[in-house]
C-alpha cells in the first residue's frame, strides 16, 4: 500500500512492486540513481527506460540505480545514506519534445506550512520536505526529458527514444564525476588522518 505522500504516476497496473534497496548495495553507494515513470502512459516511462538501460552499464560499485513507479517519503528514507540523488522523470518545461533539462535541487527558504496539502505535493516539494525532515540529506539532480504524449499506451515517442542515449550519457558523466570528487575527498582524510 502505497504511503499517503507520494508522487504516484499514473496508470492502473503496477509497473513492478516497489522494493527497498539491498542494505549491502546502499551501504557503499555514494551516488543514488533513481528512474521514474509509468511504461503504461507512453512518454511518461521514460525515467524507467534509462534506469533499465543504466542498469546494463558498469557505474562502479558506488553507484546504486533503482527504478520505481512511486516516488513518496519512504523510498527517500531508503535513500538516507547517500551522498547524491540523482532523479530521472518525464518534466513538462515548455521545451520541444525530447528536450534534456537539468536541475540542482536545493531548499527553499520559509516554514513548512507554506507547502501545499500533504497529498498534493510536487516533485520539487517533495524533496523540500524531505530535507527539512532530515530524511534527504544530499544533494539532488533532476534530469528531465519534456514528454511529447503522456496518454495510456505503451512504447515512447520517437522524438524521446531519440533522447535516451544522450540521457544514459548525461548520467553516467555525473555519477562518474561524483565518485571521482569522492574518491579526492577520501584520499585528503587518509592523509590528514594521524599515524597511529
């Protein structure tokens, strides 16, 4: 049963059941991966795709890539030790079809109760709330593809299939980038660390 704050794509059948990710994977993940849509509403799956695809290439072994129809406060919880979230979804901008948008997430100034009903939040307040709850405590990504049909039916427009390698790519830069940032950071506190 789903949690009561969730973002839930829409679409009747469940794309698959939603699973906590392996304790063993997460404990050495650094950067958290996550596709997000609903293969039954066309474009709409196209987070899904490049998490499937992501899956097939070796990011490294600090790079966990899970892909859920649900994005709520639990999976966030889930997610809690990572030190990156990067979200790949369907976003309506405004742009053509096929159009690759990339946004850092950061928190927004003001109280809780500015946010909307709990049952109506965003992506976006989703996030800020999490952050404020200290569920989230790391930085977010939202890579965005602009849908051209979100309607029941499966299979993706041509104009975002043709936007899916290009996506892959993105991604796997930025997960790269960040486990080599790590990996810098990891090297100056074993040499700062005393002799014992």
């Amino acid at each position: 049963m789903p949690s009561p704050i969730s973002i839930q794509h829409g679409g009747e059948r469940p794309l698959e059941e939603p699973t906590s990710p392996d304790p063993d994977e997460l404990a050495i993940a650094k950067t958290v991966v996550l596709g997000l849509g609903n293969h039954y509403l066309r474009d709409d799956g196209v987070g899904i795709r490049v998490a499937e695809e992501l899956k097939r290439r070796n990011l490294g072994e600090g790079t966990l890539v899970q892909a859920h129809q649900t994005f709520d406060l639990w999976l966030l919880s889930e997610f809690s030790g990572a030190s990156k979230l990067v979200i790949v979804d369907a976003v309506k901008s405004g742009s053509a079809p096929g159009t690759i948008t990339e946004y850092e997430v950061a928190p927004r100034p003001g109280p809780l109760s500015s946010l909307p009903g709990l049952h109506s939040l965003e992506l976006h307040d989703l996030i800020d709330f999490a952050s404020r709850m200290g569920l989230l405590t790391c930085p977010v990504t939202i890579i965005g593809i602009e849908p051209k049909v979100c309607e029941v039916g499966e299979g993706l427009s041509q104009e975002v299939e043709r936007a899916i390698p290009e996506v892959v790519a993105l991604v796997a830069a930025r997960t790269q980038k960040r486990a080599e940032h790590m990996a810098e950071d990891d090297t100056k506190r074993l040499e700062k660390a005393p002799n014992p």
